[in-house]
C-alpha cells in the first residue's frame, strides 16, 4: 500500500509483532501488536527529460524537461532544475511545469544527463552522440 | 497440557503489572499492552529487516524508514558512486526525539566515504548501533555533492517486537 505523506509517497507495511500484544476490548481478547513500517517510495513530484536520443558532435538537441506528480500527471508550477551531465551542470526555470534546453557536445559518446530539484525525483535521458 | 497454558499466562499478567509505559497511560481504554515474556523477547531472536533508500535527491532529508512500533535498530550504512565528493549524514529520531543529525561536515564523515580524484567509490559498513525503541522509530539521510549525484544507496537494519 502506498500512503502520500506531505511530499513524499511511502511504501507501508504491517508486520505482526511475534511476541507483543494488545487488547481489543471489543473482541475482549488479546491480539498481535501491528508495526507499522514506511519505507520512502518516492517523492510526490518528478521530473522527466524528453527529446531524441541521439545527436551528432557539436549538433544541438533540443530537449523538455517536464515536472509531473508521482502518477505521471502535469504540474503547473515553476521551479528551477538542476541540469547535468558528466560533472557539468546548468540551471534550467521551469515556468508553468516546463522548461527547455539544447544540449551540445564536441565530443562523441554516451551522455546521462540528469534533471534533478528540491524534494522531487530526478529525470533522466541517456543521449548518444554520434561523431 | 495445563501447564502449558498457565505458564504464558502468568507471564502475561506479570507484565500487564509491571510496565509502566503500556499503552493504557498514553492512549484510549481500548490500548492495553502487554509484554509476553518468550523467547521472542531475546534481542537475538529477532528477525531483521533492511530498508533501503535509492533517492537521488542532493541536500534534503529522505526517510530511509519510519516505523510506528518497537524494536531496534541495529545498524545504518551507506554507499555512493559518483566522479564528484558525496557526503552522506544520518539523522536519526527514536521515539520522537532526535538522538543524532549529522549537521557538520565532521559528523558526517562519521558516515562518510572516501574519495578520490577520479571516483568515488564505497562498500557498505556496518556500524553496530542496537538502539532501543519503544514507540517509533525514523532514519534519514542527507546527500551532498557538487552536481547530480548518479548512484547513492542508503540502508537500515532494524529489528521489530
């Protein structure tokens, strides 16, 4: 089951305590202590990348970055992103949930380039550069 | 066969006697907790458990977990791979009150890895905490690095009642 904390989205479980119990008064017995056990799952807003995959050297790649809530759903926000790929980072201002950036490399290669804020999951977008 | 009956039994009422912090003097009429007095008891027969923390998010508390409940926690670890620094703090809260937070970059280095020009890379370790806790317990973590951090792991051992 997956409860929405402030900014946050947890995983919970209930585990039956093996030794300890409580009384239910109403059943007028005793019956096992439930733990209850939230673990992070994710945080309610995400970002994602989206563009193509591939470019060539010193070609511009057009590329969206896009804030949505956990369930893939647009959020209509401003927010500054952190931009990164290998080391290098940029800061992008997302107006209204969206934001864009050309992505350029001299080099060849396989880029990860990374969108990340605040309190919210990072996207991500694997780019090929071709020579 | 009666024996075997009375014999938890007795174990039962002692403790419904003996515990001051039962759940009868905090809550409702209807939380009345009792100890029973087995081999479940012992802190070494307990089954552990592991929550792992995967989020990426730089300077920002992230639960690694957050239990209602009683147990120990026996241990935190934590690891990352990155080509910048990382630092990684622990906070962590036992019944509501904060026992530590990594707030200096000393105290974080308690946990921290190492790091080299090139990589960074770390193993878990595993320092022995055993911590007791009787109503909740909650470990964060605090990531930092100059730029995105690619891979940084954060765990927590704990034992339930």
């Amino acid at each position: 089951m997956l409860e929405q904390i402030g900014d946050a989205i947890y995983q919970v479980e209930e585990v039956e305590s093996a030794g300890l119990v409580v009384f239910d008064e109403k059943a007028g017995k005793y019956k096992p202590f439930v733990h209850v056990v939230r673990t992070h799952h994710c945080f309610a807003r995400k970002l994602v990348i989206e563009g193509n995959t591939s470019t060539t050297i010193n070609t511009p790649l057009t590329l969206t970055v896009r804030l949505l809530d956990w369930e893939g759903n647009p959020l209509d926000e401003s927010l500054e992103a952190r931009i990164a790929a290998r080391g290098n980072t940029v800061t992008l201002q997302l107006e209204n949930g969206v934001g864009e950036l050309d992505f350029v490399s001299p080099i060849a290669g396989t880029f990860k380039i990374e969108a990340q804020a605040d309190r919210c999951d990072e996207g991500l977008l694997e780019v090929v550069v071709n020579e | 066969m009666a024996s075997g009956l009375i014999a938890p039994l007795l174990g039962l009422l002692y403790q419904i006697g003996q515990r001051e912090d039962s759940a009868s003097t905090t809550g409702g009429a209807l939380a009345r907790l009792a100890w029973v007095v087995n081999k479940q008891d012992a802190f070494k027969d307990k089954t552990p458990y592991i929550a792992k923390s995967t989020n990426t998010v730089r300077d920002s508390w992230v639960d690694v977990v957050n239990i209602t409940g009683s147990g120990y926690l026996t241990s935190v670890a934590a690891g990352a791979y990155d080509t910048d620094e990382v630092t990684i703090g622990f906070r962590i809260v036992i019944d509501g009150v904060e026992k530590f937070a990594a707030g200096s970059l000393a105290e974080k280095q308690f946990f921290q890895l190492t790091s080299s020009y090139d990589r960074v890379t770390s193993g878990f370790t595993f320092p022995t905490l055993n911590m007791r806790f009787k109503t909740s317990l909650r470990v964060q973590r605090i990531v930092s690095c100059a730029s995105s951090v690619s891979n940084v792991c954060a765990v927590a051992v704990y034992q339930l009642d």
